[in-house]
C-alpha cells in the first residue's frame, strides 16, 4: 500500500505570536487553530510552525544566523533553540489535550546545513509517524552547519524540503495578510491582492512582497515566496492564505475555497 500524499501546512510565527511583544503568544489563536485541525481531523498531515517574537529577536540578538563568530554566541544559540521548543510546547499542549495525535519533531536533532541550505535530513520518524497516522510538528530552528558552526533553518525552507522529500498533495501557507499583493497591504491600502499565480507570473512579480516590518530574521514574505518555488516548480500548488481569520485552517484543510493567493507550476 502506497503512502498517500500528504498536505504540509504552515503556521506563520505573525500569526501564533505577538509580534510586537517579545516572546508574547497569542494564545487565543492557537487556541483556535487547535479547535479547527480537531474538527477537521485530517489524515496524511505535516504541520511546520514559524518563531515570531520567540525565535526572532533572539536569533538577531546574537546574530545565529550569520554562523558562530564568537564565543559569547553559543549561549544565544542555546537560547534561540529554547525559546523555540518553548512556543513548540505551548502550540503542542493545544494540540495534545484535543486528542490531536500530533508528535513534536525537533529540526536541529535531525537536519543539518550547510551555508544555510538543508544538507542532511534523517525522515525516517517522519515516515513512520505518518504511516502511523500521526501528525508531525516541526518549526523554525537554529541548527547546526558544516561550514557556518550553525545557523537558524527557517520554517519556510523547511516546508519546501518536506513538500519536496514526500512528494505532498500541496501546501497551505497561513500568513496574516489574505494573500500574496503588489504591495504591503499594511501600509498601502491601494496594494491589490493576487488571486492565482503562475510560476513565470511570480517570478516576474517577486520584486513587490518586500520584507516584514517586524523583526524577522529569516526575511518575510519575500523569502517566503523564494523557498516556495523549488516545491512548485515540481507540481506541488501553495496557497497562501489568512490564518487570523476564523474557519480558515479548517476549509483550507478539507479542500473548501478561501480568499488567498494560489499558486501553481502553469
């Protein structure tokens, strides 16, 4: 019996955390997104969550991402990858007392990099808990690297790298903007938002995401839309859609239209 294909869904750090606030949750979210993957109950899932104001500001603090320079570093990495397991452990507890059968997968315990890009990855426990019917969480994470020392993996690489390694169905990208614009629709209420988008039109659009505005060490949306085309350009669609909006993980998950942007290989 064959596997079937499974669906990975992203989770914004923007959207589980108060990102003007350091290391601030927003509990009443997760909450919510935990009700709705338990009333959506759904089969053949990976769940990647993002850092936020947990992961963020430490990883800048001490500069993880650009590799270990100092010392006084290997404390701040320490600490990035705390922090993460910490706003892990919370997102999980919603999960667990739903009777979610969701299984925490720690990235810096089974990936490595090297300059920054996926080099190896152990999927062997992922594998089987899918076979299983669990349902893996993974997140941002500061990692080790073969030529930097370490470095910070961000969630949007590793969505990409596990859409592409389980050849998934497709992805579903919870941001809290509705979708992809030619602007920041934050601070432009002009910017128009995308409703689907081809390879060749993203590519040709890319320029306009800009970065986030608030403290993101891995690049906002920009980055985001970048890691994404690898998966896409094998066949796998990504919706990028608002998981601040009420039902919103829930329709996406059973396969229900949402307001957000779609984006296919042609």
């Amino acid at each position: 019996m064959s596997q079937a294909r499974p669906t990975i869904l992203k989770i914004g750090g923007s959207v589980i955390t108060d990102k003007n606030t350091e290391l601030g949750v927003q509990m009443e979210v997760i909450t919510r997104i935990a009700d709705e993957l338990q009333e959506a109950n759904p089969r053949n899932l990976i769940i990647v969550h993002g850092g936020g104001s947990f992961g963020h500001p430490v990883a800048q603090k001490h500069a993880i991402k650009e590799g270990f320079k100092e010392e006084q570093q290997i404390i701040g990495f320490a600490e990035t990858h705390h922090v993460m397991t910490v706003l892990n452990g919370i997102f999980m507890d919603a999960l667990i007392w739903r009777g979610i059968p969701a299984v925490s997968i720690t990235p810096s315990s089974c990936a490595m990099t090297r300059n920054g890009r996926i080099q190896c990855f152990e999927d062997s426990p992922i594998k089987q808990l899918l076979k299983m019917g669990f349902i893996p969480v993974l997140y941002g994470d500061a990692v080790f690297d073969t030529e930097l020392g370490f470095t910070i993996l961000s969630g949007d690489q590793l969505v990409s790298f596990l859409a592409m390694r389980f050849n998934a169905k497709n992805i579903l990208i919870g941001v809290d903007v509705d979708g992809l614009y030619n602007a920041d629709p934050k601070d432009n209420p002009e910017a128009k938002m995308f409703d689907r988008l081809t390879l060749e039109e993203l590519k040709k659009v890319k320029g306009f995401f800009g970065g986030s505005s608030a403290c993101d060490v891995t690049g906002g949306m920009a980055n985001k839309i970048s890691e994404l085309i690898p998966a896409v350009e094998q066949g796998i669609p990504a919706l990028v859609f608002n998981a601040t909006k009420p039902k919103y993980i829930y329709k996406v998950l059973k396969g229900d239209k949402v307001k957000g942007t779609l984006i296919e290989k042609e």
